[in-house]
C-alpha cells in the first residue's frame, strides 16, 4: 500500500522497478500505489510526503538523490544479492543480465552513514548496426568518450564511463571501431 515512485511508463526505471518488485513477491499493480514519474519529480514527491519510496537507474552520485539527501533525510534501501538470484530465476532472458552491486559508502555520505549498500545493477550501452563503419564508429565513440563531462551536464551518467568496463557489452559485441578506439587509448 505504500505510494512508490516507479519511474514513467516505457522507462527503463518503469522495467526495472517492475521486475525488482516481482523479483520481491510483489505484485507491482496491487501491493504497491505505483506513481508513473520520473526522477526529475520523485525527490520532491519524497519531500513533500507524497511517496514513501522511488526507484531511480543511474551512474552514482545521481544528482537528484544527491541533492534531496544533502536537505532531506532519506536512507537507501539495500537490494541483497539474492534479489539477483530471483530475478535469473525469474525465466525471463533479460533478467540473466542484472548483477549485484555496491554504492560505494561516500556516493550519498548523509544517506549512507559511512555504509556501503547493496544493490542491483544493469549496463547501459551505446548500440548501433554492424553496418556502421569501423572508422566512423570509432570516431563516434572517441567523441562521446572525449564529450562525456558536458554530456553529463544533461545525462549524468555519461560523466561516469569508465574506460576499464566500457568494453563490456554483453549480450552484445563490442563494434570493431569501438575496439580500436579502447585499444588506443590503452595506457
């Protein structure tokens, strides 16, 4: 019954929130009072006590959570690793791709009380055709590597790729371009 942020319909945060609850025992459209909004409206929602709880997918800090836990008392909610199992349990084949992670302990430092959190995680990749020309793929990538501070300034985690793990894209293959683009920027 509680009032829970689950981010608009269509939204990747809509599919994970959805599978994360069921992954829980709960039904999404009954145990819950679902609010289709996204996290540009959650935290002040929150605030305001018009939800209880929000789901938000995002590079770490989030800005939004950042600044609603530097005014506003909120504590993250721990997503154990045998929530992951559940959901490969679950039979459904994109579910095979979520992975237990941490929030480190200073990602929400009044949030957090100096506590790493479990939690559950996804990749976002950038996806184009193998029809894409190596060249111009790794022109592409090297752009939005290079452009990734500005880019951030409206999609947070583009500030946040990391060259080490940018190279994992399963289930699908790492374009040649992007490759040879990774490969050169080897230290």
């Amino acid at each position: 019954g509680k009032k829970v942020g689950v981010g608009q319909e269509g939204s990747g945060v809509r599919l994970i929130a959805d599978r994360v609850l069921s992954a829980a025992d709960l039904d999404p459209r009954k145990d819950i009072v679902p609010f289709s909004v996204g996290i540009d409206t959650m935290p002040g929602l929150l605030e305001r006590g018009e939800l209880d709880a929000f789901f938000w997918s995002g590079g770490l800090p989030t800005g939004a959570v950042q600044d609603l836990s530097e005014r506003f008392d909120i504590r993250l909610v721990p997503l154990e690793p045998a929530l992951v199992d559940r959901l490969h349990a679950s039979g459904e084949a994109a579910s095979r791709y979520y992975r237990s992670a941490v929030i480190p302990a200073d990602a929400y430092g009044k949030a957090q009380n100096g506590t790493a959190v479990p939690t559950v995680a996804v990749a976002n990749l950038l996806v184009t055709t193998d029809r894409m020309s190596a060249g111009l793929t790794e022109g592409f990538t090297r752009t939005v590597i290079d452009s990734r501070d500005r880019i951030g300034d409206e999609v947070h985690p583009a500030q946040l790729v990391d060259l080490r793990t940018a190279i994992y894209t399963d289930p699908l293959p790492l374009h040649e371009g992007a490759k040879r683009y990774y490969r050169s920027e080897k230290p």
